[in-house]
C-alpha cells in the first residue's frame, strides 16, 4: 500500500520507518496506526530486512495522539473508542512482537503514546535532547494501551509516579529508569545507532527472534522445574538447527556466516 503519514527509508538490510508529520511532531491518528501497522507486517515479513529503526521527521521522535483526532474520538461512543483502543494495542504489539530486533531512534519529545512507540522497541537509543512523559492524566486519561510496554522498561513503582504526574523527564532519567538504554549527543545519535545495527547484523536472524519469544516467555516466571524443563528443550531445538550449525561451522573455519555474506 502507499503511504501518506510514515515514509520507509531501506539499505540492504535495515529499514528505517520515519513517522512522517512533522508539522504535528509526528502526531499519531488512525491513519498513522494503520499504516504502521501495514508496514510493520510487511517489513516483519521481509527476509531481505534483518532490523527495523522507528524515526521521527523534524524537531520530535512523536508528541503522541493527534488533539484533533482525540477531541473527536472524545465525542464518540464507547464502541468507536473501543475500536480505537483496539488498533493502537495491535500496532503496538506488532511492534513489539515482529520477529526481527527494533530500535527506537529517540529525539526531542517522546510523549503519551510516543513514548509507548519507544518503550515497545526493543532497544532504546535517545539523543540528550529528548524528554520524555506519560502525559495523559493532565487531559482525564489513562495510559493504559502503552501501559504494558512502559510498565516492562520502568517497573511498577516508577510508573506510579509518572502515570499520575504526568511530569516530564529527560533523556538522563529515561536512562537511569530502564527506558532508553543509552543517551548521545544528538550529533552522535545516527552514528551510535549504526554501530548497534552492526552488531545485530552479526547475529543470526531466527536466533534473535527466538531470543525476543524467550524473554516475552520467560519474564517474570519463578525459576522451577517446569522452565528448566522449557529452556533445556529449547536450546536443545536451536542446537539441532541449521542456523545454529552454520554458526558454529563459521566460527571453526574462521569465515563469516552465511548471514553476514
């Protein structure tokens, strides 16, 4: 399909999906998240795309929901909403589940549901410059379709704190809160993510994503002679695969990998 709000930027590997409004600071409504959806499914299902950087045109990553967007949303029934809810928990997930790592390229605000975007990805780099909020509860809302993916980064009791404040925080205590998992200088921002793709190209595609489906499996489960059971079984199942063989095989005979031709 093509698209008007987001623009897919792709070199052999790698594609960077920008959000693409930057008169709204990439503002978010329901035609932004269903072409996001669209092209999340699409580049999940690409071989040829081994990683996925999330972008935002102009001066922010994303403000979050489009006022617009909201106030109507606000007049409609509670079927409409639901809908809504609906589509921004799929496009969420679909961030958060697609089979291949993703990366949050963070500048200037990352609010509301921008945040969510960031906290979904896997991995979270931040220029200084970027701040960062759950700012629902100043307009009587809750955070609760990004509630699952900000609860996993900041933790429980930190998310006490700012889903009633709604304060704004910066870039420093995203880090030190689990969120962003670096901070840069903006002018570093493009290169620092270059060097994490090029680590992650390193890897083997069907290894990481099996590592994604471990961690969302095995988080937060008590360690008991059930998931010992489950991790023996499943490293066993990646040991017997060709993936893992040609990896091992590369590693002995000092080559690279087929993945890294």
């Amino acid at each position: 399909m093509s698209f008007h709000l987001i623009e897919i930027e792709r070199s052999p590997s790698v594609a960077t999906l920008w959000l693409n409004r930057p008169e709204t600071h990439n503002a978010f409504d329901a035609e932004m998240i269903a072409e996001l959806i669209a092209a999340l499914r699409d580049l999940g299902a690409d071989d040829a795309v081994r990683a996925v950087v999330l972008a935002g045109r102009g001066r922010s990553f994303c403000s979050g929901a489009d006022l617009a967007w909201m106030k109507a949303t606000g007049e409609a029934d509670f079927e409409t909403n639901l809908a809504d809810g609906r589509e921004l928990a799929a496009l969420l997930r679909t961030l958060a589940e697609l089979p291949k790592p993703t990366l949050a390229r963070v500048h200037g605000p990352a609010l509301g549901g921008g945040m969510g975007l960031a906290a979904a990805c896997d991995i979270c780099i931040a220029a200084t410059d970027a701040v960062f909020a759950t700012t629902e509860a100043r307009l009587g809302l809750i955070p609760a379709v990004i509630s699952p993916y900000v609860l996993r980064a900041i933790g429980a009791r930190q998310a006490l704190r700012y889903f009633q404040t709604a304060e704004r925080f910066s870039a420093a205590e995203a880090h030190r809160l689990g969120l962003a998992h670096e901070t840069v200088d903006p002018a570093r921002l493009d290169a620092t993510i270059a060097e994490i793709l090029d680590a992650l190209l390193q890897g083997g595609p069907q290894a990481q994503a099996a590592s994604k489906e471990l961690v969302r499996d095995i988080a937060g489960r008590p360690v008991d002679d059930a998931l010992a059971e489950e991790t023996a079984h499943r490293i066993a199942t990646t040991r017997a695969g060709e993936e893992a063989r040609e990896g091992l095989a590369a590693f002995l005979e000092k080559r690279r990998t087929a993945w890294r031709q």
